[in-house]
C-alpha cells in the first residue's frame, strides 16, 4: 500500500477548494475520522486494498465505512466522472462531490 502523506497538501490550484480541504480535514480530525488521505491513490476501508490509481482530493474512514470526497469548480464538469470512477472502483464507500469555488 502506498505510505500516508503529508495531510497539509494541496489538492490544485484553487484556494478555496484547498481552504475547504483544510477546514474539512480540521473537521475530520476532531471527529475521530481515521486513515486519511488527500491525493493519494484510492483505498478502501482500513487500507485493505488499493482499488484505483486514481486519487480522490479527500479519502477517510468513519464508523467503520470508507469515503471519497472530490471538490469541483462550478464550471469544471470533471466532478460527475470523478464520482463515476470512485464508485466504480469501490461501491461499498461512500462518495461526496462538492462543487466550491
């Protein structure tokens, strides 16, 4: 399995989308949310298995059950085969598409 990263990195370009990363990580942390990972190659629950080379912006685990969370401009379009992909290579997680500027 791929080695965690560094949380603090950036996602793209938009610093928005990186500043809502920042704030969900926050979030996540205070949670109890576990193996979290941004752009890193997708992953299911616990690390078990790599499912894709793709990389989620956003990927953590909670109560048990693996999420995906891609940020999307309102004007990119990748979001919806971003999620497409995501749930392919994993149906049991679950997969968030945030549009923010």
């Amino acid at each position: 399995m791929p080695r965690v990263r560094d949380t603090k990195r950036p996602i793209g370009s938009s610093p928005g989308q990186n500043a809502q990363l920042k704030a969900d990580i926050k979030y996540l942390d205070g949670m109890g949310a576990t193996n979290i990972r941004v752009n890193q190659q997708q992953l299911t629950t616990e690390s078990r298995q790599r499912v894709g080379i793709n990389r989620p912006d956003l990927q953590f685990d909670y109560n048990g059950r693996r999420y995906h969370v891609e940020y999307d401009s309102p004007t990119s379009g990748r979001g919806p085969g971003h999620q497409s992909r995501l749930t392919s290579n994993d149906p049991d997680a679950e997969t968030i598409l945030l549009i923010v500027l």
